[in-house]
C-alpha cells in the first residue's frame, strides 16, 4: 500500500521535480513536462509507461493497473495505491521521471546514484 503523501515524496525526490496544480489534480513535472499525476483524493495516480511497460503492467497487476484516462493510449497507467507494492511503484515513478527528463540529467542521476 502507498499513500498520496509517498507518492509525493517519491516523485518529489527527483532532480528538478516540482509540483504543480492543474486540472484540480496534483501534476508532478521535470522541466514542465509531467510524468504523474496525483487524484485529488489521493488513492491513484497515473503515471507514464511506455505502451510495453503498460501492457506487462495490465496482464500482470489487473487489480492495481488500469489504462490512465485520456492519456492511456499512449501507454500511461493508472494505479491505484492501496493496492500497490511500494517498490514497484517508485521504481514505475523513477522509470517516468528517467522517460520524461532530459538526458543529461538522468546522465547526472545515474551517476549520483549508487549501485
């Protein structure tokens, strides 16, 4: 199980995250562009993939993900985090953020990141 407010810290962590409000939802975005979005009641998010990330997600978690609405065709999933195993979903979130980012940062990510 993971909560809005994990969720939050964990797109947070990121380099250059910032949070911003928009369609009354939370938005988690590195350099303006978003790779989660936070439901108002906090209990799912939807988060980008790729269409073969979200189709392994599908097949395997059918209780947890779901294709994000409006944005699912192109891979996004929704999940819903009282069903969530926690280092999946941060790994999900850190796999966004990486697809989302520039390069160079995620360059400068991997190699402050140990292991």
């Amino acid at each position: 199980m993971v909560t809005g407010d994990e969720l939050r810290n964990t797109a947070l962590a990121l380099p250059e995250a910032e949070e911003r409000e928009t369609w009354g939802q939370a938005t988690f975005r590195v350099r303006g562009k978003i790779y989660v979005i936070l439901a108002d009641d906090g209990t799912q998010a939807s988060i980008k993939a790729s269409r073969e990330e979200q189709a392994a997600l599908l097949a395997s978690e059918p209780e947890v993900f779901s294709p994000a609405s409006h944005v699912g065709r192109f891979g996004w999933v929704s999940a819903r985090l009282d069903a969530a195993d926690p280092e999946a979903l941060r790994e999900l979130v850190v796999d966004a953020w990486r697809s989302t980012a520039p390069r160079r940062l995620v360059a400068e990510f991997d190699a402050a990141t140990p292991g």
